[in-house]
C-alpha cells in the first residue's frame, strides 16, 4: 500500500509499521473502561472506591508520559517503546490474575506509570522520518488507525466481556505483546539521538528545558483546552444522551460515525490549507459540531453533528502534534512530545468533573453551548499562534542552512 504525503512522496516505511503497529495496540486497548466495572460487580468494592482507583491510574499517566520523553531522547526510541509495552502487558496480566482490591490497586498504578511510555517516543519517531510537509499527514493517518482500531475494540469487547471481564485485561495485555515484538523486529535499531542530531548550538528556547520554552507552554496552554473540550465528549456524551431522551448505548453509534468521517475525509490533509486558516476552519467546524448538539433532540442530528465536529478533529490533530516538532530543538523530540503530551492527562483528570457538574447544574444544552464558545476562543486566538510556529521553523531552517553552508566553506578549504 502506497501511503502519499501532501507533496506526494511516498511517506517511509517506519511510519507506516508504526501505525500499523500501533493499531494493533489500540485494538485491544478497551479494558480500561470497564476496570471499574470489575472492582465494583467482581471484587465488591464501592463506586467511590472504583472511582478513587481510576483517577490514581490516570494521574499516574502524566509522570509516565513525562518518564517517555526523556526516555526516549536518552536511551532510544525503540527500546523506549518496547519497554513500555511489555509493562503493560505485565500491568494488564497482573490485573486479570488479582484475586483482591489491593493488588489491581498495585497494577492499577504499575499501569499508570507505563502507559504512556510508548507515547513520546512513536510521535518523536514520526517527526524525525518524515520532512516537514508530511508530518501532519503522517500524524493524521495515525490518528484514523486509531479510530479505525477503536470501532473493532469495541466490538471485541462486546463479545468477551460478556463472557467475563478478566479475558478484556488478557486480550490487552495479547495485543501490547504482539505490539512490542512488531515494534522490536521492524523499527530499525535505536541510535544516540544527541549523536545522531548534527552538531549545531541549540536554540537559546531551551533545547533541553521544554518547560522555559515559552511557545511551547503557549501550544501546551492550548492543547489542554482542546483535550478538555475532546475529552468532554468522549466522557459525557454517553449521560447527555440520556438527558435528550436517548439510549447512553447511542454513543457508540456516534462514535463510529466519528471514526469513519476521520476516515474518510484523509485526502482533505491534502487541500493547501495555510496553517492559520485550518486551524481556524477546525476549531469551527468543532464549534458547529457543539452547538448542533446543544439544540439535537434526535439521531439524525446527533450524527450530523458528529460528522461536523469530526471534520474539525481531522483538520486539528494531526497539526497539533506538527507543530510541536516543527518548534522542536535538534534531539529533544521525544522531551518536547512529552510535555506537550501532559495536557491529556490533565484534561483526563479535569474533563469528567467538569463535565458532570455541567451536565447536574446548567443541563446539557448549557454544557454542549459553553463547549462551543470555548471553541470558538479557540478559533480567534490559534492563527497568531500557528504564525509564530512557521517564523520558529522558518528562522531554524535559514539558522541551519546557513551553518551548512559555512561547514561546507570549511571543508573546501
């Protein structure tokens, strides 16, 4: 299968194992869901206590993904990402085999901490094989893998938990393994990553501290909102649903729908879209999407919806993670995908407290409403930013062509 760039080269052969990889990843990455199901109707334990367990898991998530970069940067991308899966796939084991709360709660946490390992490191692996104006193509297409793997997981976990929800921890813990060894045998061999950059002196915006790099906390500052707001529905929608008259079951009728319009709609990466206006257009169309659900009182236009805010998705992912390497210092991918990355694990936290508070109080047009205006903000403050990624980017270029050129005035010498 030929996987075409916006440029129409041929994207490597390491991004497409990666995503294939990865999907296969995601295929069983369901089990999750249902872990509070398992503490509350398998081994007793109260919702509050399911739900205290859940929150350590997924603050556990953010030093992981933190561990990922500077791992990644450090010790190699493929090592990185094979470690992390095998820590899963013993984290996942180990909660299907726990007789008690306490020792899922070891596991929950064990989990937790390896995670998002794998993260940083694939993101950094894209952004250093693809050139500049493939990278929201190749970040884009990971992100339909995923989708697609997301639609088969949940049917694979309609089938097997129903026989019992231990076997969604073991086929999890299958795919991670499966994973690894598909990682481990076609990624080429790790190098140093400080070898491997050229020597050039690094950009005084902190190639080795992300956290000073001002743009980067700007992008950060962004990106934790959009999460919040993605986060919102993948969350909420379910109980909304109920509050329109509507089965919480409808979700996952949306949520296909979802996966297929990001599908679907690949070939518009490749419009030549400036960064500002798709930025602008995405936040839009997520905007639509929103307020379409605040007014929806029927399926029909709670698909319509998805689809326009699913458009929106396409249109932002992908950049999102391009921009960040495009700001990215010479071998500190993996520290600034890291960072960058934690605005998930926030909104993890933040996203399911806020939204049920919404949803109790204002009621689900007033929550769906806010969404969209915070959207919209979105909308009006993203183009400044994404101007200020292309002049980083352009004044790196010319830093690097001019060092080229004066190291080859050296040699000629």
């Amino acid at each position: 299968m030929r996987i075409l760039g916006p440029s129409g080269e041929r994207l490597p052969r390491t991004v497409w194992l990666l995503i294939v990889a990865r999907a296969v990843n995601r295929l069983g990455a369901f089990s999750l869901s249902f872990l509070t199901v398992l503490l509350t109707t398998g081994l007793g334990a109260s919702p509050a206590a399911a739900g205290v367990i859940s929150a350590a898991f997924g603050l556990a998530t953010i030093p992981s993904r933190l561990a990922g970069g500077r791992l990644a940067d450090r010790f190699g991308r493929r090592r990185t990402i094979v470690a992390g899966l095998l820590g899963c796939a013993l984290a996942q084991a180990g909660i299907a085999a726990a007789g008690n709360i306490a020792v899922i709660v070891c596991f929950a946490v064990l989990l937790g901490l390896v995670f998002e390992l794998y993260e940083p490191a694939s993101q950094a692996i894209i952004a250093d094989a693809v050139g500049k104006a493939e990278r929201v193509r190749a970040y884009s297409l990971l992100n339909a893998a995923l989708a697609v793997a997301g639609m088969g997981a949940g049917l694979l976990a309609a089938g097997l938990g129903r026989w019992d929800l231990r076997w969604l921890f073991i086929a999890d813990a299958v795919t991670c393994l499966i994973c690894a060894l598909v990682i481990r045998l076609g990624l080429p061999a790790d190098r140093s990553t400080r070898a491997a950059a050229p020597e050039r002196e690094p950009e005084r915006t902190g190639a080795t501290a992300p956290w000073r790099d001002r743009l980067l906390m700007a992008l950060f500052a962004s990106g934790t909102v959009f999460a919040l707001v993605y986060l919102q529905i993948m969350t909420i929608l379910p109980l909304a649903l109920t509050h329109r008259g509507l089965q919480p079951a409808d979700a996952g009728l949306l949520f296909t729908a979802s996966a297929l319009t990001i599908v679907v709609g690949q070939p518009l990466q490749r419009l030549p879209l400036p960064a500002p206006a798709a930025w602008t257009i995405g936040y839009l169309l997520l905007a639509l999407g929103l307020t379409a659900y605040a007014i929806a009182h029927t399926m029909p236009v709670f698909l319509t919806a998805t689809v326009a805010w699913s458009l929106g998705d396409l249109l932002l992912m992908g950049r999102m993670y391009a921009a960040v390497a495009d700001i990215t210092p010479p071998g500190a991918t993996g520290r600034y995908m890291a960072v960058y990355g934690t605005s998930w694990g926030i909104a993890a936290v933040a996203a399911p407290l806020l939204g049920t508070q919404l949803l109790q109080r204002a009621g689900a047009t007033s929550m769906w409403t806010a969404m969209a205006a915070i959207c919209l903000t979105l909308a009006a403050f993203q183009p400044a930013l994404a101007r200020a990624v292309t002049a980083r980017s352009s004044r790196r270029q010319n830093l690097i062509i001019d060092q080229d050129t004066r190291t080859a005035s050296l040699l000629d010498q």
